[in-house]
C-alpha cells in the first residue's frame, strides 16, 4: 500500500513539475507567491488535492507560483510542520492533514484549501507575491521535491530484543519504553496521533508501540484503565496511550507530550506493564458495568447520541428537496423511513460484528465521509442563501415569487416524472445508502463507553439477548430524533392550517431557515476541517 501511494505521489509531482515549466496559461515573470504544502503519502486527501488543486494552479500560474512539497513520514519533516503549527498559533484541536502555509495564513484540511487557495493566490499576487515563511529547515526542501522515505507505526519490532531496566547495563541499546496505542475505525484524531508517535520514535527508537483496536481489544483498554485511573466514562475513549505511569486520551496525545514522556522513561525505559493482563479481570469489571445500566440509562445514552449533526444535515436535505419538488405525504415517509432504517441496521449491524469489515476499508471510508460532508455542507450553504433571499422578498411582500417557491408548472411536470416509478425508488434507496454510510462515518464520535460495553458483552453467551434487547434499544432511541424530523416534515406538508400559518409568517420562517442551514453547513465544514 504505502509502495503504491508513494509512486502515485511520484508520478503527480513529475506531472506538477511538467506542469511549472511547460506551457502555463499566465504570462510569466512579475510577482512570485510561494506556498509549502504538508502532507503524507497515505493520505487520500493529500494525494486528491496534489492532483486535482496543485498540479492544476501550477499550470495556470507558471512560474509565478512555486510550492515546496513537505512529505512528512520523513522524521525532520515532520518536526518541521510542529514548528510551523506552533509558530502560526494552530491548537492541537486544528492540526490536520493536509496542511498549506501561504503568506503567513495556514490552510488546513481538504475542504479549505479547495475553497481559499485560488482566491489567497490572486490576493497574494496583486499584493506583489510573497516570501518563503521561516520555517526553521524549510530552507533544505528544493522547490516541488518529494521529502523522505515513509516510516512505519512500529518499524524492526520484530527485530528487537526487550531488555528491562535491570538489564539495560548488559544491552547494547537504551532500554526500551513499552507503549500501548488504543485506536478506532473512523478516528480522526487518530491519525494525527499515529503521525505523532511516529515522529517521537524517530528520535527515541527504544519506543515500542503495540497498537490495539479498542473494539477488538475493550477488555485490555479496560483493564489499562483501571489500572491507571481513567476515568470509567473514557476507559474505552480513542484515541488513548499508555506508557509506565502515564496515559495520554484523545487530543492530549501530541508531539510535545509524546515527547515530554520519551525523556521522562528514556534513562529507565518502561516496562510493559500489561504484561500481567487479566482478562477475566477486565471482561468482570465490563459486565459489572452492563449489568449497571437500566432501560432509562440506555434510552438517555441512545437520545443523547442520536442528536447527530451530520444525519440532521443530510435527512433535512432530503425533506427540503422533496418540499421544493412538491412531494408530500407517503413520499417524505418513505425517504425519511429509509434513511432512518439505513442508520438504524448499520448501528445494529456495528453491534452485531461488522466493524471488524469497516478495517478494511480504511481510508476509502475517510475519503468517502469526506465526500459527503462536503457535498451536504455545499447544499445545504446553497439553501441558506436562497432562504435568505427569500426571507427579503418576505419583507417586501413577495411570497409568490421567492426562490425555494419553484413554479408550479415545473413542480408538477417534476411530480409526473417521478411518480412513474423508478425515480421515486431510486431516491428511497439513496437516501437508505446516506443513512448507512453517515452512520459508519459517525461510528467514533457516538457511544463512547455504552456502545463498546454493550457491543463486548454481546460476545459472552449467557448475556447475549440482554445485550440484543439493549442494543436495539439503544438504537431505536438513536434514531427516534430522526423520525421526529420526518414526520414533524410530513404533518407539515400535510396540514393546510399550517401552511396557512407558515405563509403568514414567512418572514420570519425563512429567517429561520437560513440561520438553521448556515448552522448546518458550518457544522459540516468543520467537521472535514477539523
């Protein structure tokens, strides 16, 4: 894999090479602007937008753009992008891949370079180009060149020999520092975690990381947990680290604590202190926990997960298409059951098993939400504009002639068109796909401690159909905010009171509609940002 995506990365930075000396569309000589583009080779949205932003900015500006190419698996260069976060001011909640330095401003993440990049360069440009940013080492990387080899998580583990404090004196290296890693399908967190504690082995090779999937694993994150005084509620929180005497959770889990730890158990390494699991142990204290939750402590866990931004974002979508369309009734039943039924057999089939398959799908998954965060968080900025506008028009009088009003002519030869018969179907099915793959995107921001429980007993027999009983429980309560939108959306296309009502108060509606899709599209954005 990483062999591939290093000489498909090869051959985009020939292409971006070609490109900055062949034949560019801008007249050349003038203002130069000069950006540094971090990134790594196993990440699509690295690759995406090498091949589909830069490779195509450097051959429309020539010579008047120049990029140094930052590939970060390469320990200097990744110390590097750290230099730069700290001396932009990027908080360990921002940091990102793929990470874009231009005239002082960072970019992070596909989405935000796609939409301010074109936009900095002409800006830049006007103002008569800019410099390199001071990077300390940046000075090393030659204009579109490639940095470094790829380094694995764990590389020569195998080939290592563990060597205790009381032997160190008799080994021929430090003695190592035994680390336990916890991560999870979907984690965004999660890989800049693993970024981190490659660049920290890279200067403490005695650092032995063993990683762990915490679905597979629960028991033994349990077990650490306890062990280490984690709080009950994270126990099985991702991404998390233990090493020694200490542990790291989620955003605390960055190059300088990593680093602060590697010097703090250098002179005496760390012991591999689950050496000694118990499982039996750990599996008690995760049952004694299951047997603690009551039918209202799981219906609360299920409610509060179930108020999911992203699902909200995509089922308003679809109810405000079939609105504008002149759909009503069985058809905004039917998209919103669909979606709803596609979350609800994905949590359950999450439950019952199948994340072990989400594994192998990887990054497919990632770029796959990216998709369609951003397209939902596209559509749903478009409709925040048209509500806005309509909401002038309200003001003015003019109900008949607002933009999400589509005329009726058209609305009705769109009707025709779709109750023919596989249109309709086709858009239940969609919309039940969106419901499965929203909920497989979501998997690591719900159910932190009652979901993996419920999934873990679900594997000891003689509880399993009290685990089933609460993990359609749970999940039924996940997906009842859901089925309130829907059929709060079907009563309102249906009640002509209503309608009457909501014309009287246009105005005011379509004010807050807009502030409800702005709210959703910002949401999302962040969400691929971030």
């Amino acid at each position: 894999m990483q062999l591939r995506y290093r000489l498909y990365v090869i051959l985009l930075l020939l292409a971006l090479a070609l490109a900055w000396g062949v034949g560019p569309v801008r007249a050349q000589g003038g203002p130069v602007v000069r950006l540094v583009y971090f990134y790594a080779v196993d990440c699509p949205h690295c690759i995406v937008l090498i091949n589909e932003v830069l490779t195509p900015l450097q051959t429309e500006y020539g010579d008047q753009l120049q990029i140094k190419m930052v590939e970060i698996s390469d320990p200097a260069n990744y110390e590097m992008l750290i230099r730069a976060e700290e001396m932009f001011g990027v908080t360990p909640e921002e940091r990102g891949l793929p990470t874009l330095v231009i005239d002082g401003q960072v970019l992070i993440g596909e989405d935000a370079i796609r939409q301010k990049l074109h936009c900095l360069l002409d800006t830049c440009l006007g103002a008569g180009g800019t410099s390199w940013p001071d990077i300390p080492g940046l000075e090393g990387i030659a204009v579109g060149s490639e940095g470094g080899a790829g380094l694995g998580l764990n590389p020569g583990l195998e080939g290592v020999e563990p060597c205790g404090p009381e032997e160190a004196t008799a080994c021929e290296g430090p003695a190592p520092i035994w680390v336990a890693y916890f991560y999870e399908v979907g984690c965004q967190e999660c890989s800049r975690a693993e970024y981190d504690i490659r660049y920290v082995r890279s200067k403490y090779p005695q650092l032995m990381v063993e990683e762990y999937n915490v679905r597979d694993d629960a028991a033994l994150a349990e077990w650490l947990g306890a062990r280490f005084g984690v709080p009950e509620r994270q126990r099985l929180a991702t991404p998390s680290l233990f090493v020694g005497e200490d542990y790291l959770i989620g955003t605390e889990i960055t190059s300088e604590s990593l680093l602060a730890l590697a010097e703090k158990y250098a002179p005496t390494g760390a012991e591999r202190v689950w050496a000694d699991f118990n499982p039996q142990e750990a599996e008690q204290n995760i049952i004694e926990r299951f047997k603690s939750f009551g039918v209202l402590t799981v219906v609360f866990a299920g409610l509060v997960d179930g108020l999911n931004p992203c699902a909200f974002a995509t089922l308003v979508f679809f109810v405000s298409y079939l609105t504008l369309s002149g759909r009503k009734g069985r058809e905004i039943l039917a998209v919103g059951g669909a979606f709803t039924l596609g979350v609800f057999l994905a949590y359950l089939a999450v439950g019952l098993g199948f994340y072990k398959v989400l594994d192998l799908l990887g990054d497919l998954l990632a770029t796959l939400g990216r998709w369609v965060y951003g397209l939902t968080g596209l559509l749903c900025a478009g409709l925040a504009v048209f509500s806005f506008l309509d909401f002038l028009k309200a003001r003015r009088g003019e109900i008949g002639d607002m933009t999400l009003n589509l005329p009726h002519s058209l609305r009705m030869r769109i009707n025709a068109v779709i109750r023919k018969g596989r249109k309709s179907e086709a858009f239940v099915a969609g919309a039940f796909v969106t419901g499965m793959v929203v909920s497989f995107l979501e998997l690591a921001c719900t159910g932190q401690v009652y979901l993996p429980t419920i999934i873990f007993v679900m594997s000891r027999p003689e509880m399993r159909v009290r685990a089933l009983i609460f993990l359609v429980l749970y999940n039924l309560l996940f997906t009842l905010p859901l089925v309130v939108v829907f059929v709060l959306a079907y009563y309102g296309t249906g009640s002509k009171q209503l309608t009457r009502f909501l014309q009287r108060r246009a105005a005011t509606v379509k004010l807050g509609m807009t502030l409800l899709f702005a709210a959703l599209a910002t949401w999302l954005t962040v969400a691929i940002v971030v």
